[in-house]
C-alpha cells in the first residue's frame, strides 16, 4: 500500500518518500535512537504523546537527531500519515523516569506514538482516525488490553502532561481503545482514599496528592476544578500492579 505517501511533502532533512519508503500504508524513517528491551520484556502499554512542536517535519527531525536521544515508535501527524522511526520490538527512547501499575523501565514495556500537536488545540480528525487504526493494530498483535493505552502524563504525572487536556480519549474509549472513568462513588472522599483509588487505577509514579488529582483529571475530565470530589474516584479499570 504505497499510496497514501505520494504527494507527500517530505522534510528538508530527508529526500523525497518513495514507494520503497512506505511498507502497508506507513511510512519508514529509522531513527539511530532506540536500544533492546531490558530483561526480555515485551510490550504491555501504549504511551501517547503530543511533540510540542510546530511542524511534524520538526519533530521527525529530533526524534532521528543522535545528539536529542529521544525517539519513538511512531509519529502520527495531523495529516493522518504515520511514520514509524523504532521497530516495534525494540526500545525506543520517549517515556523517560515515571511508572504505571508497579512498573518501572515504561520505555522498556512500551510502545510510544507521538502526535504532532502543540498541546494547545484540538488533535486534528485525520490525525485521530489515523490513530485509531494504529492503535487497533498494536493491540491485536501485541495482545495489549484497553488500560495498557495511556498518556504520558499517566506514568510521569506532574514531570509531563501530554497528550494534554485536548486529547480526545472518550472517542478511544467508546471504541474499546482507551479504558473509561469507571469506578465506584465514595462517601469516604479523602486525599488517602483518593490515592489509593488512584494507585489501584494505576497510578504508580510517586507524586504528591495535588500532583495525581491534576493527573487523573487531565485524562479523565479535564474540565473539572476545585477541591477532590466523589466523581474523581472514576478512574478506570483496575490496572494489574506489577513489581
């Protein structure tokens, strides 16, 4: 499926995308960034993130440059074209210091897909639909459940706060490609219920109790303000806690 690259515009740093380029429908750009899995680890979760850069070529550029050691798997940009720059089954460089059910290494126990998007404007539906199909196939072939899809700001809350609070996750959600709020009401609303709802949800990383309230609503419900309420314990599936 070498089509959807034609017309193409490619980024200065790179010669024109060929047919050769494109392998079912994706675009191949190697990045040298990337290493192997650490303790034979295999792919539990989907880290979304949002490039915070103005242009996808930008952003494709860094994520090959040696010199930045960032990396991702993939690059959706807000045209809908997908770039894979790091073999699946290697460990590509995007999630950095953070945790998720227990686990530590998240590089190591993920898949990373960046979104060209500022982080201050709605992901574009080209970009969305785009994703959609990507992450349908990444979970299928890597038996990845709908609570291994998270954000950034999921495992390093309060150190990252992409895809941020325009990221669409109800439409994931609705299509079984996101876990939704789910989890009972409390009549116990404390900051120590509260946290350890969250850690049960996931939320692992260490961070002050403000720090995981903000975290949890960015993905959840990112219009919501003021003090801790019943309606902050809907936080998802259960996660499996690892060690």
């Amino acid at each position: 499926m070498g089509s959807p690259a034609i017309g193409i515009r490619a980024p200065s740093a790179w010669p024109p995308i060929k047919a050769d380029d494109v392998k079912d429908g994706i675009v191949q750009r190697p990045s040298p960034n990337f290493g192997p899995r650490r303790s034979g680890a295999q792919p539990t979760l989907i880290v979304l993130h949002y490039t915070d850069m103005p242009t996808a070529e930008a952003a494709l550029c860094r994520l090959c440059d040696p010199s930045s050691e960032v990396s991702a798997h993939y690059l959706v940009a807000c045209d809908g074209v997908v770039t894979q720059l790091v073999a699946e089954e290697m460990r590509a460089w995007h999630a950095g210091v953070g945790a998720w059910a227990g686990q530590t290494d998240v590089n190591s126990r993920s898949i990373g897909i960046e979104l060209d998007n500022a982080g201050n404007h709605p992901f574009a539906a080209a970009q969305m639909s785009a994703l959609e199909v990507l992450l349908a196939r990444l979970m299928k072939r890597w038996n990845i459940s709908a609570r291994g899809v998270i954000g950034h700001s999921d495992m390093a809350p309060g150190r990252k706060w992409d895809p941020g609070p325009h990221f669409d996750w109800a439409r994931l959600a609705r299509q079984g490609l996101a876990a939704p709020p789910e989890g009972a009401f409390t009549d116990h609303v404390a900051p120590e219920t509260f946290l350890d709802a969250a850690r049960q949800a996931g939320y692992t990383a260490p961070a002050s109790f403000e720090t995981v309230l903000s975290a949890t609503r960015l993905r959840f419900a990112p219009w919501r303000k003021g003090p801790l309420c019943a309606a902050d314990y809907r936080l998802g599936e259960r996660a499996d806690l690892g060690g």
